[in-house]
C-alpha cells in the first residue's frame, strides 16, 4: 500500500486492523484461517514483504497464539488473528498469557459471527475476555478498526497484558472511509532477557492473579481516557447505551423514529469505564442497553446501578424486549426501542407499494465438479452393505450431510471427526466407522486424534479429502500446499509420511474423480482391521481449469436420476425437456462414471 500519511481510502474493515497493525509497527503477524477473520492475515501477508514484518499461516490458532506470544516476550509487537471458533483452539494459552503477561504489544483480532453466518456457534468474545480478564475493545467503522487496533498496541504495552479488538461479521466485511496514519516501521533490537517471571508455576500464578485483579480497574481508568468511548448528548429522559456495529443502527433507527436520546458509545465493552457510564446513568431516568449477542454492557450496567443504589430502569436482554440471538440490523434495533417505549410500530405499505419480494433463500451446496462429491458416492457406494457412520469435519467438505449425499452424520468441531468416530467404535465395535477431514484441517487438529486411534489400535477408516488448498476459507495456503503466506516456495508436508510416521500401516493414495478406483480403495480400506487412511486428492475444482463440456443425450437417458439422487450435482437438473447439463458444468465427469445407460457425453470440440 503506496498511500501516504492522511489519504483517504476505502477500505473492508478487516483491512483496517491489519493497516491499525502495521502503522503500530508490528514485527510477526500469525493466523489460522477462518471466516470473518480471514482477510486480516491476507491482507498483512500481502504487505509484509514490503513493511519488513514477518507473517505466516499457522498450523492452527493455539501455535500462532503462541507464536506471537514468543515474539512479544521480546518486547517486539505482535498481532494473532482468528475468529471466535479459533480463539476456543488458542483458549489454552491465551488463558495462560493473562497471568504471565507481555514486553511487547500483543493483540488478538477475534472475529465474531453473530447470525452464525459460517460458524458452529455465535459465542460472544467478549464473554471470553472476562472470563479470561483480558480488555476487549469492539470496533463500529473501519476507521475506528484501524484506530483501534493501533492503540491496542500501546494498551497492551502500558498494561503488560494481550489485548482483544472484537470485529463481527458486520463490522469484518463492510467497507468504509479510512484515514491512513503513519508506519512504524518494525524494530530489529528486540531481544529476550530472562527472568523467572516467564516461568508459570503456581505459586507465581497466585501472586499474578492478584496483579491482574489490579490490572483491571488501571484498564477502566484508560479505556474512560480513550477516543472510543464517548456521549452524544440528547433531548430525553432516557438514555441509550451501545457499542460496535449496533451504535450505528442506533443512530440511524432513533433517526427513524424522530428521537434525540443521549447516547453512551461504548468502544470497550469490557471492562467497562464506570465513571463515564455513571456521568449517564445518574442524569437518566431509563437506560436502554442495545448490543448484539449477549448482555455483556448490560451486566456491567446492572452491577454499577446496585453499586450506586440509583433508582432507574435498565431495559435490554434480561428484560425481555432485546434479543440475544441473531444479528441486529436497523429494523430489529427499532423494534426493540418501539417495545421498550410502547411506541405502536408503523404499518406496512400496501402490496402494490411493496418492493419486489425477497429472494429465497438457498442452502449452501458442493461446486459442481468438487472431487470431495466423488469421494463421498464412493464411499457410500462402498458401505452400502454395511451402513458406516460418517463423522465429518469442518470445511467445504461438511457440506456432504445434505441430501441426496447425506455423507456425514456427525460435525462437530476441528479434528472432532476422527476422535468421535473412535468414540462410537468402542460401543459400536461390529459397524464400520468413517472419519473425513481436510487437508489443512488433518493439520490443524487431525494428527493426534490419528495418533490415538493407532495406539488404541482403533478400526475407523480416516479419509483425508486433500484438495490442496484451505477452500472454505478462501484458499489460503498450509504446510502440505508448498507455498508460505507470503507466497514463496515452503517445504511441502507429505501426508502419507505423516500418516504412516503415525503408525498407520494400511495407507492409500487415490485419485476420487476415479470413481471405481475410489470404491476399490474404500472397500480396502473399510476392510482392513484396525485404524486406515485413504487420501482422496484433487485439486480444489476453483482452482483449476477443465476443458471438457457434457450433454446428456435423450434418445439413451432412461431418467432413472442417479445423476441426481445419487450424485447430487448441481449442474445436473430436471426440466421440462427431462433430465439436463445445465451451462454450470465443470467439466470433471464424475457423472459419466455412473450413468448407467452411458447417456452421459461428452461436447466435441
């Protein structure tokens, strides 16, 4: 990025943090994947060359966690990005980190899917962050997630603490004006210099749980001091407090409504600056709390209201007429304040007034061409006698559990297919049990659960659906692709090395646009006694290019659908002429493969 100190750009707000990082002068950036974070640690990759920092895609959250926090120790600044599922991953040693501390400026960007739009949760960080009684600032623009994420930095450093800046999926993904600030380019005279501190062991952890008790009211004094919490005075009896993205559906429902509130912004939900929220409370008669997901602010309120003994209502999620599920937008935000208020909500406009109606909505499905849809037909096509259960992971490849592939019947986090498969087995011990996992996720969290069923001398069949990339996530590269962050050449983990490195003896490489050499491997594999791998590689169908084109010819299709019951490809459809390729093919020719009367052929060129 070229631009200079004071140029106004448009920028996503996950931009944002990683240009609030780099102007902070960060020396090591490390990320694992996952979305709405992702763009963080894409973005920083993509500059780091020219800034002088180094940054990677970890193997997953808990080694960049710890990672940074190696490079902090030093005194050097460093920035983790993940999302809320990761932060579970990296829990272990950010928990830790509370009570030993850091030289350098460390900064945790944890995105938040409210909705969930891609997430098995919508677990609230900042939930996290109190628990963990680490501060947490919570950013409403993309100008504020720069600056916010710059001054995290210093925060950290004057609190010897990891600092949390919460993005949601909003706030990730939408784009706006930024003012770019000045870069610090990194330090290069950072060194560590030992001291028992550094050590965890309990006795110092209880002299450090009461510093960091203490480090709790010094952050309070702080965040009353910062640019990202302020008051907008108003014309009422009552008062809003908010915070995030829900501070500008706030602004622009109460302008709906013809409202001039007060209006507390709160830009560090936790903790919370008490005496700035006290200047509020104490003039208002009612406080309305509006913040998505959980009664974070709200508890604070709460608490600091009993405290002061002030005599006023308090009205959000535990009094019922704000929401603690989904995601808010302007019009739920206004309803909110119409309950609360028993302001009588305006009438619909009639029909022939109306906008068109809304687009319905459409589950999210395999590409057309996806070898992970051959792998699972083979699969199934393999323990049709048998009735495997098929443990799924998370990835592109969850998607199988939807009809008519109905390829997983269990998903439940990260490296959980695996472990969860041996779990069934040991009640299940005559019924075969199947475990898929991606590539990149088979190194995330699938090597010790494989390790496991080896010396349980396990019989579950782990699949490795290898597509060479990091797909869902937005094709990212990791240890088994041969390429860094940066996009340089990196040793390529070989993952049959590694699984054999593991134990695994009965280990198979296949190639599942192969159909029938995919239901022999399978067959093999489901037939072997003990723990087996099969590793299903193809490239991901997006990142390559097919020349061939298909038709079905009418005059041969029976119309029995197998194309479309079994297969389930989305290019295959029925239509008024009957059974056709829709323009969307890919080109791979998995349904050729199963087509039964051989109607199934290929365009000449």
């Amino acid at each position: 990025m070229e631009e200079t100190t004071g140029t106004r750009v448009l920028m996503m707000g996950n931009e944002a943090i990683a240009r609030g990082a780099v102007e902070a002068g960060i020396s090591v950036a490390a990320s694992y994947p996952g979305t709405p974070s992702s763009e963080i640690m894409g973005t920083l990759a993509g500059w780091a060359k020219q800034f002088g920092y180094h940054a990677e895609w970890s193997v997953n959250e808990k080694v960049a966690a710890e990672t940074a926090a190696g490079a902090a120790y030093t005194g050097a600044r460093a920035i983790v990005s993940l999302k809320q599922m990761g932060l579970n991953v990296a829990s272990d040693a950010v928990m830790s980190l509370a009570y030993i501390g850091v030289e350098g400026g460390l900064v945790l960007a944890v995105a938040d899917d409210p909705g969930p739009h891609s997430s098995q949760t919508e677990q609230d960080t900042r939930y996290f962050a109190t628990f963990a009684k680490l501060p947490v600032m919570e950013p409403s623009s993309a100008q504020e997630a720069k600056d916010m994420t710059k001054w995290a930095f210093e925060l950290s450093e004057a609190l010897h603490l990891p600092v949390i800046v919460r993005p949601t999926t909003r706030s990730s993904h939408s784009h706006g004006d930024v003012v770019l600030g000045e870069i610090t380019s990194p330090k290069k005279d950072f060194a560590f210099i030992k001291d028992p501190k550094w050590c965890i062991l309990p006795s110092l952890s209880a002299k450090n749980h009461v510093l960091l008790e203490n480090k709790q009211e010094e952050a309070k004094k702080l965040f009353a001091e910062s640019p990202f919490n302020w008051v907008e005075k108003g014309e009422t009896d009552w008062a809003v407090i908010t915070s995030g993205v829900s501070y500008n559906y706030v602004k622009e429902a109460l302008e709906l409504l013809g409202m001039n509130p007060t209006i507390l912004k709160i830009g560090s939900p936790y903790p919370l600056p008490d005496e700035l929220a006290l200047g509020v409370m104490k003039k208002a008669k009612r406080i309305i709390v509006i913040e998505e997901q959980e009664p974070v602010i709200e508890d604070q309120i709460i608490r600091l209201a009993w405290k002061n003994k002030l005599n006023l209502d308090i009205n959000g999620k535990w009094t019922g007429e704000v929401s603690r599920f989904g995601e808010f937008n302007v019009e739920r935000v206004k309803s909110f304040f119409e309950t609360i208020l028993g302001i009588s909500p305006e009438q619909p406009e009639p029909a022939s007034k109306q906008q068109a109606p809304t687009i319905p909505g459409r589950p999210p499905i395999l590409c057309a061409g996806c070898s992970h849809r051959a792998t699972f037909y083979a699969f199934k096509e393999a323990g049709k006698k048998n009735e495997p259960v098929y443990c799924g992971d998370i990835g592109c490849y969850t998607l199988g559990y939807a009809p008519p592939l109905k390829a997983q019947d269990t998903c439940l986090c990260m490296g959980g297919g695996i472990t969860i498969a041996y779990g069934l087995s040991l009640i299940e011990k005559d019924r075969p049990h199947i475990a898929y996992i991606g590539d990149s996720t088979f190194l995330h969290a699938g090597m010790t659960g494989t390790l496991n069923l080896v010396y349980n001398k396990a019989n579950v069949t782990v699949v490795i659906l290898d597509n060479q990339t990091t797909a869902m996530t937005g094709f990212q590269p990791h240890p088994g692709v041969g390429l860094s962050a940066t996009g340089d050449p990196a040793p390529q983990a070989d993952l049959e090395k590694i699984v054999r490195g593991l134990g695994v003896e009965h280990v198979e490489t296949v190639n599942p646009n192969d159909i029938q050499a995919t239901i022999e491997t399978a067959q093999r594999a489901l037939d072997y006694s003990g723990p087996s791998v099969v590793i299903a590689r193809a490239p991901c169908i997006n990142r390559i290019k097919l020349e061939k084109s298909y038709f079905i010819d009418k005059d041969d299709c029976s119309e029995c659908e197998i194309c479309i019951e079994d297969l389930g490809c989305p290019s295959i459809i029925k239509s008024a002429d009957g059974v056709v390729i829709s323009d969307t093919c890919a080109g791979c020719g998995i349904c050729v493969t199963i087509c039964p009367t051989e109607a199934i052929k290929e365009v000449s060129k």
